[in-house]
C-alpha cells in the first residue's frame, strides 16, 4: 500500500518536472518568435498552452486524490501540497511565455522590440529557460544545493531588469510610447517567470529540509 | 473531535477573510496615496505588508496541521485545500497593493499620474477595493451567486485596463515615456489584483458546489 503511494508520488512529481520542462520550451521558442518576429513560432506557443493547463489539472486532481485517500503526513503530506502549489507556479509560467508570443504576434510583421533592447531580451529569455531547466531538476533530484543555485540566476535577472528601465526611462529613447509601453511588460512578464520559478524551487527545499527559505517579493519596480 | 474540526476550520476561514479586509484596506489607501501624492499613506501601506505576510504564513501552517492531525476527505479536504491556494492569492494582492504604495513613495513630492488619466486609476482602485470586500463576504457566507458578481466587476476592470492602454498609446499623450512606463505597471497591478480577487471567489464556489469555474487567463495585454 505504502510502496504504491511512493510510486504514485513519484509519477506526479515527474509529471510535474515534465510540465517544468514544458513551459521552459515555451518560454526559449516565445523569445525566439519576439527577437526573430517569427509568426508561426508565436503561433505554436499560443496553441501549445492549453497542453500545460490539462497537465496541470490532471496534476491537481491525482494530488487531492492522493491526499483523500492515502491521508499522508510528515514528509509526504508536504510533499503533496509542494506539489499542488508548484504546478500553480509553472502554470503561471506557461502564461507568461505565452504573453510573450502573443505580443510578438500582436506586432507582426514590425519587431516588438527595438534593436538596442533585443540584446537584453535574448539574456532575459536565456536566463528564463536556465531556470526553468534548472527547476526541472531541482523537482527530479530533490537537490537542495542545486535549489540556491536558482536564486542567483533569479538575481541576474532582476539586475537585468532593473537595468532596461534605466534604458526606457533614458532622454534618448527613439521608440516612442508604445514601444516603452510593450517593452515595460515584457521586461515584466520574464522578471515574472523567474520568480515563479524561484518559488517552485524553494518549495522543492522546504520539502526536503522541512524549512522553508525567506518568502521573496517579487523585485522592487 | 469532528466538532472541534470543524470549529478549526471556521477559524481558518475567519482568517482568510479577515486576511482579504486587510488587503482591500490597503489597495484604498494605497490608491489614495497614489492619487494626492500622500507619502504618510503610502508608508503605512508598506509598513503593514508584513502584517499580511505573517496572517498568510500562520493560515498555511494551521492548514497543514488540520491536514497531518484530522485528514480530512471530501468537502471537508477541498475546503483546506481552497483555503491554502487563498491564502496565496490574498498575500499576492497586498503585494500588488504595496507596489502601487512603492510608485507613490518613489516619485513623492510629484504625482505619478497625469491628471487625465487619474480618473481611470480612481475607478480601478475603487473596483479592486469592492473586489476585495466582496470577497472577504463571500468568503464568510459561502454565497456562490455572489461570487459570481465578482467576475462581472472583474470585467468592468478589464475594460477600464484595456482603455488606458488606448490613453497612453496615443499620438496626444503628453506625459513622456518614463511616465508612461509608469502609468501601464500600475495599471497591470490593478488588473492583477481583480484577478487574484475573481481566483479566490472561484475556489469558494468549487468549495461549495465541487466544480471548478474555468480557469481564467489574466487579461490578455
């Protein structure tokens, strides 16, 4: 009975390191598809979404199952719910990186970004789908070294972030309103992602040690 | 002992909804703070975030300790559940709230907003405050025909989001990019607020009626 539970905790967290998995391969084609004004890429993002929802709700179901019918404790029961939490998390990411697709075809055929931003996007994305990979094998080894090792890639992100306001805000902006506008959230939705990423992450943590680290806000806009 | 179960869980509900008054209290003065430049206001807001914070933390832990001692199942499991994924909406909302306290205090003794626009953020405040009241009530009663008010508000807040988005992309806005830049963050803490707000309601009708209303996307920008 017991050894059945482990399997089933076992299969949900794979499921969920899967999903991870997904929505960084979502997040690396988004930020192709808005540098490269890449329609279909865009497109393939946007129709790809709904696959992460149903994982998703599948996840959340078999996790209330597990908790109604085999009534964990201890360590399990903090696993269970780190699990649901989390899938809320990386669901939150896959819809992130689809409001990057979904501005990258908003503007099609014009770029969204002008080209003296895009270089702080390709970081931003790289550093996106680092972490969403990384988090994906903090869910599959339970690494909690591997765990901090997210917070400082989390931070390279917000000091990119911090970095391309100073570039909007600067007298010599040429992109006029809207581009700041369209370049103010999607700086937003990558800065986002990574926190969500930093919180699977730590939820990964408390489950192994049993302490959760400091809970973060999200950077200081 | 079911008694005292649930007079647990009554207490944990009573929580959550006095968590959401906080919140709501804090996105009106905050909103407040924003509209006549009042540094006094804004600091209280960000001095009161960590108040929620330990409300949050104190609700997750008696959550877990009703699940690990009582294992609940059926309503009784779904309400817990529904009341740890709340906890988390609400103290992201008095996140939202501290944010637009932040913008506030950043540009003191100067206004963030152009005067044309402060109408918009008078009325999205106005509307993410009721959001927050009438969540905390349903919350209380359990009431799902009025949880299913708030979704309308949410619209309303929608439309409000989407039409300042028309004011600061337009060839007549005055008030240069760095305002701008500005005007579409607060904005998107707003909209973000409705939505966490309309995320609560939802899990109290599934408490209720054991259906999940659609999983909403946030409003696409």
């Amino acid at each position: 009975m017991r050894e059945a539970y482990h399997d089933q905790l076992g299969q949900l967290a794979d499921q969920l390191a899967d999903m991870c998995g997904m929505v960084g391969d979502a997040m690396e084609r988004a930020t192709t598809a808005l540098l490269e004004s890449d329609l279909a890429l865009a497109e393939q993002v946007i129709g790809d979404d709904a696959k992460v929802d149903d994982v998703r709700a599948s996840i959340e179901e078999q996790s209330y199952a597990l908790l109604a019918l085999q009534a964990p404790v201890a360590t399990d029961l903090r696993t269970v719910l780190a699990v649901i939490h989390a899938a809320e998390s990386v669901e939150r990411m896959g819809d992130l990186a689809l409001h990057v697709a979904k501005a990258a075809r908003r503007r099609h055929p014009q770029s969204v970004l002008g080209d003296d931003v895009k270089p702080y996007f390709a970081e931003m994305g790289r550093i996106a789908v680092e972490l969403a990979r990384e988090t994906t094998e903090v869910i599959r080894t339970q690494d909690v070294a591997r765990a901090r090792l997210i917070e400082d890639a989390d931070d390279a992100m917000d000091d990119l972030h911090r970095h391309l306001f100073t570039v909007i805000m600067d007298k010599d902006w040429q992109h006029g309103v809207a581009s700041a506008v369209d370049t103010t959230l999607l700086g937003r939705f990558y800065e986002r992602f990574a926190d969500h990423a930093v919180s699977v992450a730590k939820r990964t943590v408390f489950v192994v040690t049993g302490r959760m680290p400091g809970y973060g806000d999200d950077a200081d806009l």
